[in-house]
C-alpha cells in the first residue's frame, strides 16, 4: 500500500478554495500510485475557525464542499478529510473517509482540548465510538489528534480490530514539541502495539503556526519516516505487511532554527493571507528592530519591505550608521525621517501645560508616539501593514508605549523573549552576515533620554527572562521563584511590572507564538484585580 499526506496550509473559511487544494493533492497522489490520502484535522475549513464555527451557513458552506469532493475525487482512493459536522443540532470535529463517489464513514474526535489556546469545548461535542474501515486488505483506525494524547481512543481503534492508526492534525508549534509529539506517540504504540501514521497542517493562522513535521512510526516505535518541517508538502508512505518502511530521516536542526522558520512562515501567511501587499517598520539600530527586519525580508522578499529610521536628539549616530549598514546589506528600500521638530513642536505646544515639570516618561512617550504616527502614515497611505518590534521581555513588563512603538498590525516576536532574540540574530548571521556585529554586541537602549540603557532600571536580561518564565508560563508563586536562587528585589519587581501591564498587553497587536505559553490566548488575567494573596 502506497499511502500519501498532504502536509497542507489551509486557509480558515475558504472551503471551496481548500477542497480544491485538496482535489489537487489527491490526483497527484493517485497518479504516483497513491490509494490512501491523509489531510490534516479541519482542513476543509481551516484551523481554529473559532466563532464561525456557530453560524449554520459555515456548516452549510463546508457540506456543499464536501459533496463536491465526493463527487471529484478518484473513486478507487480512499481520502481522510477534517471537516466541522452539525447534526441536529450538535457540533463535531470530524473526520470523513471518501471512496466510490460517497461518505463511508465519519469519525467524531472524542477528547477536545481546553487548555492553552484550545477552546474546543465551547464550540463541539465530543464522539464517543471508533471508526474503523477497511481498504484494500487493512484495517485503519482515525483518531483526531488531541485524542493521541489519551490511551482510551487508540485503545477502542484497537478493540475494533484496528491494524493501522491514521491520526489526523492541527497541532501548533512551539518550542520542543515534535520531541513531545514523538512520546505520546511511543506511549500510544506502547498500549496498542499498532504502527501510527501522523498527518499535521502547515502553516500561520493568526497567532498560531502549524509546523507539519507529520511523521510515520512502526509498532515498535522507531521513527521510520518524517516530513519537512513548515513546508506545504504531499508526501508518501509505504506500508508493507502494515508496517511503514523506513527512508532517510533528515537531521533535526537546532532550536534557534525551527524558531526562525516559525515566525517566517507566520508573518508570511498573515500578510499573504490578509491581503497586504508588503510591511513597514522602524529600523532603530537596535536588537529587536534588526532581527524584525531580517525575518520580514527572508519571509516577504526585500521588494516588499520598507524599513524607516526615525531619529531624535537621543539617537547615537552608530545607531544611525547600524541601522543604514543593514538595510544595505538587505537591499530594502530605506527612509530617514528626524523627529526632532516634531518633537520639539509637541513640547512647545504643552510647554504651558507642564510648566515646572521635569523631563521624564511623558516626553519619552511622546518620542514613541511621533514614530507610530509616521509608520502608521505610511502604511494608510501605501497600504503596507506595520510590523511591531518589541520582544517578550518588553511585552511582559511594559517596556513599551502605547499607540507608539506597540502601533502596528503584527507583533513579530512578542513571543520571543530578549535572550532568544540575541541567539536568533546570531542564527541568522550565520546563514550569512546581514546584522551588524554592533547591533548584537552594545548594550541594548530605547535612546528615548540621554545615555539610557535597558539595565538602568531592570535585572540583566538573563535574569528577567527566567523570572518572567517561571512567572508568565509556569505560574510559579513569587516565594517559588525566590526558592530557585533568585533575589527577592529582581522577583517582586518583575513580578510586579508584569502583573501591572496586563492592560498593555490587552491592546497589543497579534503575533507569532513560539513558546508553550505567550501572552495571548495562552494566559487570559483580568485587568483589574488584586493579586495581594
């Protein structure tokens, strides 16, 4: 049996557009010899379609796509397809299987998560039965993947006489989670003794990135086959005597590059998939804005990003000379447009009004504001959406401004935290030098008031970003985090700035989620509260 996955990028509420895509990955499989196509978990309609999913012309949408694919698909392949069902009423996430121009079977995912950034819950009921059918001499059970993560549904697939498990995907990237994919998995065939073939989707959606990497394991467990990770991909898979047969396995690359790659791919389907002809952003000279700008020109192309410096009376002229070497070095069309009179004409307008108050974070604002309202500017007047640059460590404890510098439509590494940022910027100049050695190796300053650097008022970087972990994703108690070693003035600071910004947060663009848990739909605190306890 030659089995093939299409590792596809559906795009949410465009079904019929996704049952072609689907139709066309399926003639190319039947003409290589293909007989059995996998596609990812809703691929019909995209993943997660969140509150469309409760408008009845949605599902009315999807079942006259699915029909037109029974009707278009070969007859003689068997196609697993992820699509939304309502039936009298109740929702399901479902899985179809195609073949002789109808429905045979439809499998109901039993486990629906509601954790992190799942809410199936709120919107599906869950199956209770297997479903396993027979094609061409095998056996194969569906599961919908978050029910891989549970012994009970491979176990009833198995009870059911299951040979084979088809697990079909809509798993989200984040940091290490293949090598967690790989144990659950292990544990499954472990249970079953079955042999598991693992479809997932590619692609960005928002927030989200699917990272693919759909895979095929023997009963043994042994990895016997894997595919790209962040590539649109059909790829086939031979079974014989039920088993996968193995081929080459890539090497896994480093950390650093599976995170590069997933904030390309989502920066790059937002735009493409939003319809913005290219990105605009503020080249300041420093970290964050450089490692921004190599991403958005590795993912869009340098014809589709501007990049502007805006500098004031603060701006180090190295950083004006950083900033213009990269986008040499990038070849992006470059603006230079000073604050200064600007600037300067804010603080004559409100000389009155702050008469006797000294300079401080009012005028340091207001610089950030001047710069939004210019990038934002150029993007109402040509249309190309503004990319934000601040990083996770900023994001937690409001190193930022308000419609300034968190002006934009996408917050390209909100998630990721200041010491990856720095690793990141040496990935990527290790595939060849387009950031400045400089840019990585001064102290880090927003140059928003004299000789300002970040550690004026905040612990060393390593410092904050494990506090902010510890805090942030692993909802550690203050006197928890004290306990691993670190100084109660840098826990209680930076526990208190983060607890204090969440309202910052709340108004923040989008943006990519490469850690197990961001500041998104991952970590929902209320605004006003009293964390005193």
């Amino acid at each position: 049996m030659k089995l093939a996955i299409a590792q596809m990028n559906s795009m949410v509420g465009a079904m019929q557009q996704n049952a072609e895509h689907i139709l066309e990955r399926a003639n190319l499989a039947y003409a290589e010899g293909a007989r059995l196509l996998l596609t990812p978990e809703l691929s019909l309609c995209g993943y997660p379609p969140e509150d469309l999913l409760f408008r009845q012309d949605f599902y009315e949408a999807n079942q006259r796509a699915l029909h037109w694919l029974e009707q278009q698909l070969p007859s003689d392949m068997a196609v697993v397809i992820g699509h939304p069902q309502e039936i009298a009423g109740n929702r399901y996430n479902a899985a179809s299987v195609i073949h002789s121009k109808r429905i045979q079977a439809t499998y109901h995912k039993h486990h629906l998560p509601n954790y992190n950034v799942f809410d199936e819950e709120r919107y599906f009921e869950a199956g209770e039965l297997p479903v396993v059918f027979e094609w061409q001499g095998t056996r194969y059970g569906i599961l919908i993947c978050a029910d891989i993560w549970e012994p009970a549904p491979a176990l009833q697939s198995l009870q059911a006489d299951a040979q084979v498990l088809l697990v079909i995907n809509a798993s989200p990237y984040h940091m290490h989670k293949q090598l967690t994919r790989y144990q659950v998995l292990r544990d499954r065939i472990r249970e079953t003794g079955l042999p598991i073939i693992y479809a997932n989707m590619v692609g960005g959606q928002d927030e989200l990135v699917f990272d693919g990497g759909s895979f095929a394991m023997n009963n043994q467990g042994e990895l016997m086959q894997e595919l790209p990770m962040f590539e649109d991909k059909l790829s086939y898979v031979l079974l014989e005597n039920n088993q996968p047969v193995a081929t080459t396995l890539e090497t896994h690359p480093p950390l650093e590059a599976t995170v590069y790659q997933a904030l390309q791919l989502g920066l790059k389907d937002y735009v493409n998939k939003n319809r913005f002809p290219g990105v605009v952003l503020g080249l300041s000279g420093g970290i964050d804005s450089a490692l921004t700008l190599a991403i958005a020109v590795d993912a869009l192309g340098k014809e589709r990003v501007k990049a502007v410096m805006m500098p004031s009376e603060f701006t180090a002229d190295i950083s004006i000379d950083d900033a213009a070497e990269m986008a040499r070095l990038l070849d992006v069309e470059y603006s230079v447009l000073p604050i200064k009179p600007l600037f300067n004409g804010f603080c004559q307008t409100l000389a009155e009004e702050f008469t006797g108050k000294a300079f401080d974070t009012t005028e340091e604002n207001l610089q950030a504001r001047i710069r939004g309202m210019l990038l934002m500017a150029i993007s109402n007047k040509f249309g190309n959406m503004v990319i934000t640059t601040g990083n996770k460590s900023e994001t937690a404890v409001g190193y930022s401004t308000l419609y300034g510098d968190m002006a934009g439509g996408f917050a390209l590494i909100k998630d990721v935290p200041k010491t990856l940022v720095y690793k990141l910027a040496r990935y990527r100049n290790s595939l060849g030098q387009v950031i400045p050695e400089r840019i990585i190796t001064r102290p880090p300053s927003a140059e928003l008031r004299a000789d300002q650097t970040d550690q004026d008022s905040l612990p060393a970087y390593e410092i904050l970003d494990a506090i902010m972990e510890a805090y942030a994703e692993k909802d550690l108690s203050i006197e928890d985090i004290i306990q691993q070693g670190y100084a109660r003035a840098d826990v209680e600071r930076v526990t208190r700035l983060i607890d204090r910004n969440e309202y910052k947060r709340r108004q923040a663009a989008v943006g990519v989620r490469i850690t197990e848990r961001g500041f998104g739909k991952d970590r929902r605190y209320p605004i006003t509260c009293n964390l005193s306890f």
